[in-house]
C-alpha cells in the first residue's frame, strides 16, 4: 500500500497561520485573545478579574477562547474544557504563564495545546466513567466535535425563508403552526444538526427517546422526566391534553425567562444561545442529560401540576393568554430586535416518534395522538417568532401530517398548510480525506475500511474514529437488521438488497414499506412532497453499507444475493411494492450482483468474514466475473469472442481483459449522461460501485465501470474502461447494439457490452451470441473504427442454460420477476406451428392479415366494383 493513503495520517491543518511575518502575526494574535478575554469579562464580571493571575476556574475559559481562535470553525463546550484542564494539570502551568505575560501567540505552533477533539474525547471518557472503547461513546465523542459542513447554517436559513415567505400567501395558504419535522434515517446528523444550531438560536431542546434495554445508551441522553409528561397524558381526552400543553410550555417559557434574567444579563442572540446552550449541557454524559436542564424540566413539570389543581382551567382559551404572553417575554428576552423576521427561539422535539402513535378507540372525547394536540395549542403562537421542531427516522406522513378535520374551524382562517419536512441530511462530509490523495488511490486502497468509511452517513466516520479497534462491519450490520429483530427480518434483507442491486418502489403501494425501511434498516429519505402523498426514498452509494449487506444476507443460513435476492424480490412485487416498469432492469442488476459474489467465491473459496477487513467490497478480475456471469458452456465463446467489427491483430477478449478488473459492491444512480464517461467511471471506482443510468439514457441501462490496469496502478479516468449494461423484456429485440462511445470514448481501448434479452422464448431462447458488424467506411480520419476494440455479447433467455447465477430453484423467481410474457410467449409449444395456429385459432387477439385473408371475398368485391 502507498504509505501516502493513510488518510488517517495527521493532515496539514489549514487553520494555522502563515507566518511569513512571525512577529507581526503573533501582535495581532495576542491581541485577539487579549480583546476576546476582555469581551468575556464584560459580560461576566467574575472572570479574569486578575489581570496577571489566572484562577483555575479561568483556565478552562481561556483554552476555549484559544481552540475558537485556532479553529475558528470550531465550538467547543466550556465544560469540556474545565474536565480538561482538571485532568491535565501541567497545561494549567502553561496557560498560567501564557497569561501572566499576556504572549499567548507560542501556543499555536509549539503543540502546547490540545486539539478540539482530544478535549471533547476526554471530556466524554470522564464524564461516563467508561473506556474510549465503549460502543456508547461513539456519537458523543463525534456530537464534541467541531460541526463539519454547513447543514446547521442551512436548516437555519430554511427555517427562516418559511417565516418570510408568509408574506407572500393569502391567510389560508399560510401555515398553520410553525412545526416542521425533521424526517431522516439513524447516523445522518439530525440531533447535531440541531444541536449545532442551538448554538447560534436560542434553543429549548428535549430528547423523547423510550427507554432503552439494558446496556444500550443512545446518545443524546433522553430526557426521561419529559417524556414521562407525555406518556401520563396519553389517556386524557384532546381538550386535557391541549390544556396541559399550553399550561407546560407557558410555565416553560417564565422559568427560561427568569434564568436568562439571573445567569446571562447583556447577552443576546448568537453569545445567549451558546451561554444557554453551555448552560443546559453541564455535567451531561451518555446516560443522563445535564443537572440544569434536568431541574429545569422537574420544576416546570411540577409547576404545572400545582397550576392545574389551583386554577383548574376548563377551556384552552383559559390559558391561551398566558401561554403567549409568557411566549413574547421570553422572545423579548433573547432577541429585541422586532424590524428582524427571523426566528427567535428554537423548540426541537428528538425522538418525537412517540408523540405520533396511534390513537385507540375511545369515546368521542379522544380522537387525536399527543402531536396532533400539541400542534393545536402550538397553533396559538402563530404570530410569534419561535419555530417548533420534530426530529424522527419515522417517515410516516399519517403521523406527521394530520388531515384538517382534526383541527377545528379556525384553522380555515389562521392557515391550513404545514412547513414541508426537512430531509437534506449531510452526506459524504469526510470524503475530502480520500480526494487529497486521489492521485495515488489504487483500488486495494478503495477497498480499505480507511477508505470506505469516508463516504455515507457521518456515522460511519465517527465510529471509526472513536473505536478504530472495533469493527465497523459488525456494526453497521446490526444497524441495517434493526439490530436481528426476527419479526423485522424480511424488511431487512429487503433494505439489504436495495442497498446492493437498486430497487425502485411504485408509488401507490409503498408507503407502508418505505417508512418501515427508513425508521429501522437505514434506507434514506430524499424527498416528501408537499401533499405528503408519497415519499421518495433510496440507497445512496456507501461502501459500508454494501458491505454490511452483503455479510447480512449470507448470515443466519441465508443463501445470499445468489438466493435470497431472486426470493426476496419476486415476493415485494407480488406484494406491489416495487415499481413493475424496470423489471427487466432489476433482474439484470440483480443478475450481475449475484455474479460478482459467485466470483468472489470462486477466486477466494468460502468468504470468511474478516475484522475490518471488505469480504464483498473489493475487486475482481473481469474475466472471473464473466466466467461467474454465464453458464459454463458459453465460457469459451466469450473468452475468445472478438470485435465486433473482428479487425484483425484487436486480439480476443480475454486476452484484452486479462489484467482488468471490476469493483463493484452495489449499484448507485447516476444523474446524467455525464457521469457515465471515463472520468465518471473512474470516481464510481473510488467509492466501488456500478452505475444505473438515467432514464431515458440512450444505448445504457447500466454501467460497471474496469480498471484496466494492475491492483496498484492508481485510479484514472485513463485507466478506466466499461462493461455497458443493455437489459430487455420484450418480445422485439432485434437490431440491438450499444454505443461505446458514451462511456468509454478512446477509440482503441478496449470496452464490453452486454445485452441482455430477458424477453426470448421458444427456439430462440437460452443461447449467447457475439456481435458482429462490418466494418463501414466513414469521412472520419482516424482509422480506428469506434467498434475495433468493442466486444459485444447478446444473451437470449433468462434461464440456467445462459447465466450462471440462475439455477433450477430460482428460475421460476427471476420469471416471476420480469413478469408475465404475451399469450403467445409463455405459450409451451410455441415452437410448434401447428399448435400456435390452434391457439391463435381461439382469438386471444385478432389479426388484420387473418382477417383479411377469410373475408376475401370483400375483396372480390372491390375489385368488381372497381372494374365497372
């Protein structure tokens, strides 16, 4: 391996200064911080109130402010660096002395300083009392980290956009409530993406998470004493609940208000949110939210009780008015600026899920779940500036999206619309650590987990990096199968094989099944449209996640893509889950699969599951896959196949592949005609995964893309070649041929086509055929003909006569899955014309020359007529 793709090597960090002018940039630092200390003191007066000595408690603020002066990017939580600085007394000594000579400059180059995730990771080991090994460190360790990407900003920015846009709608095409619902699969980023802008809006955060078994803590940590508030209300009618509600959150919003007032006098904005937000994450750990904001939720809870018994309100409107004017104090509070039509304050709801269960039958007094009531006293604070977030993995749009009819009347006025969802999770956020070193990027490197773990959900980074001893595989496995849940079990290899093959749901019977498949098995959502009718979701490529899928479906005497994918894919469309116009399609991508695995076997025998070691995702030489691909009496045929146009001294096609490979693990969309060019190809090696083509892509259903070089050759788009994927199902199939040009442009590199012609029966099924097409003269100078190095293959049938992977106990199920033929195509003797005439005798469909033929006696007719 080339020692420069370790990209877990320490990187040059871009945040250090240049110091072309050394003391002129240690000035302008040291006055930085000098300023930054003094704006700190400012608004808290009982800090730094020596200026040459530094207290212990001061310590913890200033390597803050200098890891935020270094990375600016960065947030780092004060608390973190109070419990670092505890445990790492001689840093004490330094800052000490840093600060009695107010020269803090050498501190940023002489490595006297932590890096922002050494604080965060200590502060999570400390805080738990548990080893960095610890599975439940994980996300923790990766929340104390500096935010990457700009998603936080965005939801922000989006949120905002949605109150502006109120002015332009007519009252009745305005919102109802400002709510929206964080939709999204586990591992992308929805609590830090909220967490992260709580660090630039006021924010209220509560954490509705069940109880877990014991020896599992997710994190964030739920807040148990919240969620207990809204399971002891469950039973109450709508009327009790939407009273309790009002009561809570206008209780809520005086005791914040007071605590502002005490702790963060002459704050405001961005500086409140991340002193509230500091402030309610004190003393935080895996298992149990922070002391504040615990006592600030048992207080409020409490309060609540006393004021339902004291005050005993019988209607909303009894409430209504204390819960805006506590609502519009707080508002005031934190952000006066009244000219500003952002938002104000965030209120997210993480697990929220539970609010949406179903209701039971009851009598008439108790028709909606606790968010549908919550929604309709949220509805009461319309005009104020606060945003009201729900973040879940459930898609269920029932339960995020009541119909009108569970709100009443006034709703025609105030607005009947909701905020559309949100579900542009980040993606792809540490793949930079691959494309700095790109150059050198070798597929043995591709398939390395250092490598993998660089693209997908951020999830699979963090873990990598809080426990680079465990195994990432073992992981994800357990993710995707909802952690072996039997009764989940068929939705699992279902999400398994959409992972890996591509599946496309129809749009009229899948709901149900999508929400299933994003809430537990990792499938991801891409959009729900405004009427919240249907919900587009999909495997987007991530190596770790192939990888899991291929271990998942070879376990627990699965028999892997080869049987299970063929099974599992002809019962989803018997059920009408999966979408029926790419049949074909689907059957090729699901054959190609199946073949690649058959070679795996066959090149390395029985696949032993590795620690952090890719059994699926890793390359193979094209011939073995061809060889796996197609029956063994083909074999000969296409490993001597020639050209198409057979120009001679083009060679055969084994001997133009013999040191070539695919590397592929799964199957990913490709957007446009441009991502099936070289240079297209070449970056689907990088990340090992085959290409569908648009719709509507001419010539190309599917695109595997081929290294045409040794294993430690580096990636390239020179290096790179294809093997084109043409898939057909209907019965006029004549003519086929594919254009090499699209993918691979270079007239004299060599490049495979297949066409598969699923739709053949009769005499004309189960045989493979090499194109052939002469040679035709043309205006172009350069002598290579685009078909000299094309090596076209045409194979007739869906059967184990033809492909390897299809045997006597799956065939019916690949039928199954392309679907019924014409009458005539699955007649059994259709070979027989005698037994067709017979057939056609009983007109399943009539014929005009037939018909023509027995009433030729109008065309005597005609002709008499005519005559005279």
């Amino acid at each position: 391996m080339n020692p420069a793709m370790d990209i877990d090597s320490t990187p040059v960090d871009d945040s250090q200064p240049d110091l072309h002018n050394p003391d002129e940039e240690a000035t302008n630092f040291n006055l930085n911080i000098q300023s930054a200390i003094k704006n700190y003191k400012s608004t808290h007066p009982r800090t730094f109130m020596f200026p040459r000595l530094l207290l212990a408690d001061d310590a913890g603020i200033l390597l803050r402010i200098l890891l935020e002066s270094i990375h600016e990017e960065c947030r780092v939580r004060q608390y973190h660096c109070q419990g670092y600085i505890k445990d790492h007394p001689l840093l004490h000594n330094t800052l000490y002395e840093a600060y009695a000579s107010q020269a803090f400059a050498y501190l940023r180059v002489d490595g006297q300083l932590p890096s922002v995730d050494e604080v965060a990771g200590c502060a999570s080991i400390t805080a738990s009392g548990i080893s960095p090994s610890n599975s439940n460190s994980t996300i923790q360790t990766a929340f104390q980290r500096g935010y990457r990407g700009n998603t936080a900003k965005l939801f922000i920015r989006t949120l905002n956009k949605e109150r502006e846009m109120r002015h332009k709608k007519t009252a009745a095409q305005a919102p109802y409530n400002w709510t929206i619902s964080v939709v999204q699969s586990s591992g992308m980023g929805k609590s830090r993406m909220v967490e992260e802008a709580g660090n630039s809006v006021f924010t209220i955060p509560f954490n509705l998470r069940e109880d877990m078994e014991e020896g599992k803590n997710p994190y964030p940590p739920s807040d148990a004493n919240m969620r207990q508030f809204f399971i002891d209300r469950q039973g109450k009618t709508d009327l009790q609940q939407q009273i309790k509600y009002a009561v809570f959150l206008g209780i809520l919003f005086t005791r914040v208000s007071q605590l502002v007032k005490e702790k963060f006098r002459g704050l405001a904005k961005e500086k409140l949110a991340r002193a509230w937000a500091d402030y309610l994450g004190e003393g935080q750990t895996v298992t149990e939210v922070g002391s504040n904001r615990q006592t600030l939720y048992e207080d409020t809870i409490q309060d609540v009780k006393d004021e339902i018994v004291r005050n005993k309100p019988q209607k909303l409107e009894d409430v209504e008015g204390s819960l805006k004017k506590s609502c519009g104090d707080l508002l005031e509070l934190v952000d006066s600026d009244q000219s500003d039509d952002s938002n104000a304050c965030f209120v997210y709801f993480d697990e929220a899920h539970s609010l949406t269960e179903t209701v039971p039958d009851s009598d008439g007094g108790h028709k909606r779940n606790p968010f549908h009531n919550l929604g309709t006293v949220l509805s009461k604070l319309v005009n104020h500036r606060i945003f009201f977030i729900f973040l879940s993995t459930n898609s269920r749009i029932e339960g995020f999206d009541p119909p009108a009819t569970h709100y009443p009347s006034e709703r025609v006025t105030l607005g009947s619309q909701l905020v559309p969802p949100f579900t542009e999770l980040p993606f792809d956020i540490y793949d930079e650590k691959v494309l700095k070193r790109i150059e050198s990027l070798t597929l043995t490197e591709a398939s390395s987990v250092k490598v993998m773990v660089s693209f997908g959900r951020p999830l699979w980074y963090a873990d990598r990096k809080a426990h680079p001893k465990g195994d990432v595989f073992d992981f994800a496995v357990d993710k995707l199968a909802a952690n072996g849940v039997v009764e989940r079990k068929s939705d699992a290899l279902l999400a398994a094989l959409g992972v890996r093959v591509g599946v496309s749901f129809d749009e009229t019977n899948s709901y149900s099944i999508q929400s299933k498949l994003v809430e537990s098995h990792l499938r991801v959502v891409y959009s729900i449209p405004e009427d919240r009718t249907y919900i587009h979701t999909g495997s987007p490529s991530e190596p770790v996640l192939a990888e899991a899928a291929g271990r998942f479906l070879s376990t627990q005497n699965l028999g892997g893509v080869v049987l299970e994918g063929p099974r599992q894919l002809s019962n989803a469309l018997t059920q009408g889950f999966l979408a029926r116009g790419e049949r074909g399609e689907l059957v090729g991508r699901l054959l190609v699969t199946a073949a690649h695995d058959i070679a795996l076997e066959n090149l390395y025998g029985e696949l032993k599951l590795t620690h952090n070691k890719a059994c699926y995702h890793r390359p193979i030489p094209v011939l073995e896959f061809l060889r796996a691909l197609f029956a063994q009496q083909h074999h000969s045929k296409i490993m001597g196949a020639a050209c198409v146009t057979r120009e001679p001294g083009t060679g055969s096609l084994a001997a133009a592949f013999s040191e070539s490979y695919v590397f592929f693990s799964h199957f990913a969309r490709a957007e446009d005609a441009e991502m099936l060019s070289a240079f297209g190809l070449a970056t689907a090696l990088v990340r090992g995964m085959a290409l569908q083509a648009k719709e509507g892509q001419i010539s190309i259903d599917a695109v595997i893309p081929i290294h045409m070089a040794s294993l430690d050759i580096p990636i390239s788009p020179q290096t790179t070649s294809a093997i084109n994927l043409q898939f057909k199902n209907g019965k006029d199939s004549s003519n086929c041929h594919v254009n090499r040009l699209i993918t691979v442009p270079g007239r004299k590199t060599p490049v495979i086509s297949i066409i598969f012609d699923f739709g053949v029966k009769g005499k004309r099924a189960d045989y493979v055929e090499i194109s052939h097409h002469n040679r035709t003269a043309t205006r172009n100078a350069n002598p290579t003909h685009q078909d000299d190095y094309h090596y076209e293959i045409v194979a007739r049938g869906c059967s184990p006569a033809v492909y390897g992977p299809i045997t006597d106990e799956t065939k019916f199920q690949y039928r199954a899955i392309l679907g019924a033929g014409t009458v005539l195509e699955d007649f059994a003797r259709c070979d027989d014309s005698e037994n067709v005439e017979a057939l056609r005798a009983l007109k399943p469909a009539f014929s005009g020359k037939r018909e023509r033929e027995r009433y030729k006696q109008w065309e005597s007719a005609s002709n008499d007529i005519r005559a005279t």
